[in-house]
C-alpha cells in the first residue's frame, strides 16, 4: 500500500475535523483506495492549547512554511480560510509539488483563475467541493454528475447564518437584531456578521456555481448582491399571507442576448413560494438547485457548514485525488468542470437587464389618491401588478401598501422608484425584494 502524505493548514474547527477523520477513518479509507492516508503535519498560530484530539503522532508546528515546503508531504489541506495568506501559502505548495485542497470560497471565488493555471502547469490537482455547500456535493454533481447537461439555471440558499436567521424570525416573529444577537451567541454568525448578512459569502459561493455550470471564468467582483438585514418581522408576515417564503438565493441563469452569450448572477433575498422545495429548507441548513435541459430539477439539501459535515467534504476531496496518484492525475475531472481551454470569458448581464417579479412595500400618507398615483407611476414604466394590499394605519397615520408586480426588467422597476419616491404622499423608501415563480 501507497502512503499518501497529508499536511494541514489551520486547526480551527474545520482542521480538527479533518484531522479526526483522517486518523479515525484511516482503515475504512484504505479499504476504499487500496492505500493509505496519514496526516504527518499540521500548522497552527497557536498550539499552546488543549485540541481535544490526540495529535501525538502529528509533526506541529507554528510556520505554515514548514508544511508547504516539507519534503514528506504529499497534499496540503489549507483551512486558515480568507485571501492572504492562504493565496500565498497555496501558492508555495502548489510550486512544490503538492496537490491542495481547501474550504476556502474567499481563495477560490477571487484568486480560482490564478491558481487553477498554476497547479496545471505544475501537474498537481486541486478540491474545493467544501468552498460551496459544506456538505453538500453540490460541485461534484455540477462538474460530473450532470456534465452532460447544459446547465439551465441555479438557485442556492447558500449561508446558513442567513437562513437561521430569516427561520427564527418568522417562527418566533422577533426582529432581524435580536435573532441576529442570538445567532451569534450560538456561534452561528461572527461578531462581524457582514460576510454572511450582507449576502458576500454568498457571491463567493454563487461565483464559483456559475463559472463550473457555464464553462466562464470566476467573476465574484460582477455579482449583485444585498442582504437580509432591512427585512423586518412585518415583511416576513406579509409575504406569507400571500403564499410565500423569505430566503436568501444565489441565483445564476445563462443568457443568448445581443449576439452574445452573458451570465446573469444575483445575490438577494428573493420570495419563494411555499409549495417550492427550497421554501421548506429551513434553520441553518443549505440548499442547491440546479436545472439541466436533460435532468430538468435537481436539488441537494444538507448542511452547509460546521465541522463534521465540512470535514467530510475535505476529506472527499483528498480521497478523489489520492486515488489517482501517484501519476494519474489527468483522470480527475477539470476543477472547474471545463478542459482548461474552452472555458471562456462570458459577460456579466447588467443588473438592469435582468428581469423578475417583485414584491414592492410603500410606506404613504393615508389619503385618498395615493395608490392610484404609484399605479400611475409603475404604468409608465410598462410594470403591471398582480396584487395589492393595504395594512392597518399606524400612529404616524401612515398606512403600509403591499404590490406584487409581474416580471420587468430591474431598469425600468428602478425608474418607477426614482418617480414614486418623489411623490410628497411617499413617506420613506421604497422597500423592494424580487421574486421567484419557478414556473409555480
């Protein structure tokens, strides 16, 4: 039996995890592969701790140098997640020979397209299944398990931060602060929840989803994005009057638009109707539908983080490469799911282009005139309605006016709001989501 020589970078969480598995599962792993994985090293800032696994056999070792560089290591498995210096210490091995694999969306989402040509040119494979998902083997379903599929749409809900936080409030009618309070207490979201709240670990994530089912290269920095944190406990309620639920989707479509093929990518809380399977996904767990015109939908539901599920992901992917090496490792499939050569750079549609539904909420002087004038408004921007609701006064004697328009295109419901916003009856802004029919 072949050893396989493994290196870790990072033993938070996620490393632990997969430093567990790699000594606990390593007989059930050798049965599978016909050889061994060892973990020989692993690299931590701070060792002085208690790590609740007996790491005695483990080199350790305070310099993620020593492991990038190491003579006896085969693989590195980097998990200090962020940009720098996880780029760099990938880099490093990657130039010596090593082959990686990470759960680092950050990484791959905005340096994928500068480190996927150097482990080609170097011979060495790289696994990220766990940047996306946790896990859920939602980019070995995209890259081989639909590979003969044009891929039709995607639609993720991809943070389970933000889907903890949207279930909470709605079963228990709180306020986006105090499930967010809650939220971080469980561990759930960081002290600086903006990565998750604000909708950008999301766009990490929905990136690399499109570039893998479109065959174009990762553009993160051209995904909209908006987060949950103007949705308040009102909207939740209203929205399920109407037969709907709140969830933060990625969503990414492919487009044949002025002679030239575009992707359109979006990140934003997006009403679900309740009799579609990605309305029931609740709590923290993580969702990924994915449309083929041969397979039509196909969705996978999982965890999308925490250590045993994540460390699982990790170890998948160590497990793929491993069974091909020493020398076959032309074998796997290309990371991104595309020969190298004919991934192309396919445009970004504009944001104003896109079109959907949208779920519109005026806050107006309660009088009489002041619906008929935003209808007016929404008219001469071609955008027709398909409900519409007023709420009870408030103190203020303001009343809430609740429309549901049909699909149009994000232009021209921009322009209306720029001319409704105006009107002196018009209290406050104009709160929008967009919604989803799913062909419901």
């Amino acid at each position: 039996m072949h050893d396989i020589r493994v290196g870790i970078l990072g033993l938070g969480t996620i490393g632990l995890g997969a430093a567990r598995i790699l000594m606990e599962q390593q007989a059930l792993m050798a049965r599978r592969l016909g050889k061994t994985i060892r973990l020989v090293a692993a690299a931590d800032r701070n060792l002085d701790r208690d790590f609740g696994l007996d790491l005695s056999s483990v080199r350790l070792t305070d310099d993620a140098n020593d492991i990038v560089t190491a003579d006896d290591i085969d693989l590195v498995i980097e998990l200090i997640g962020g940009y720098e210096p996880a780029r760099t210490f990938v880099a490093t091995a990657i130039e010596h020979g090593k082959h990686v694999v990470t759960a680092n969306k950050a990484l791959i989402a905005k340096h994928g397209e500068e480190l996927f040509p150097l482990a080609e040119k170097h011979g060495v494979a790289m696994g990220f299944e766990a940047a996306v998902g946790g896990g859920i083997p939602c980019l070995k379903v995209l890259r081989e398990g639909l590979a003969a599929n044009d891929i039709e749409s995607i639609y993720g809900i991809l943070n389970g931060t933000c889907n903890f936080i949207l279930t909470k409030m709605e079963n228990e009618k709180l306020g986006y602060d105090e499930v967010l309070k809650e939220a971080q207490a469980l561990g759930y979201a960081e002290a600086d929840p903006t990565f998750d709240v604000e909708g950008i670990d999301t766009a990490h994530k929905l990136s690399i989803l499109a570039s893998m089912a479109f065959g174009s290269h990762i553009k993160f920095d051209e995904v909209f994005t908006e987060g949950i944190s103007k949705i308040t406990a009102a909207d939740i309620e209203a929205v399920a009057e109407l037969g709907y639920r709140i969830k933060l989707l990625g969503i990414a479509k492919p487009h044949e638009l002025h002679g030239e093929r575009q992707v359109e990518m979006r990140v934003h809380p997006t009403l679900v109707p309740l009799s579609v399977q990605l309305a029931q996904v609740s709590d923290s767990y993580n969702a990924v539908m994915l449309s083929g015109d041969f397979v039509e939908h196909t969705v996978a539901i999982g965890r999308g983080a925490g250590e045993r599920p994540t460390a699982s992901a990790v170890i998948a992917d160590v497990m793929d490469i491993a069974r091909v090496l020493p020398s076959c490792i032309e074998a796997l499939a290309p990371p991104m799911g595309f020969v190298p050569s004919e991934r192309c750079d396919m445009a970004t549609l504009p944001m104003a282009e896109v079109q959907c539904e949208y779920y519109l909420r005026f806050m107006v002087q309660d009088e009489p005139g002041v619906i008929a004038a935003i209808s007016t408004a929404l008219a001469k921007h071609a955008i027709s309605l398909e409900a519409v609701s007023q709420k009870e006064r408030h103190a203020t004697h303001a009343v809430a006016v609740i429309m549901l328009t049909h699909a149009t295109s994000e232009g021209n419901l921009q322009a209306a709001m720029r001319q409704i916003t105006a009107l002196p009856s018009v209290q406050e802004d104009v709160f929008i989501l967009r919604k989803e029919s799913f062909g419901v």
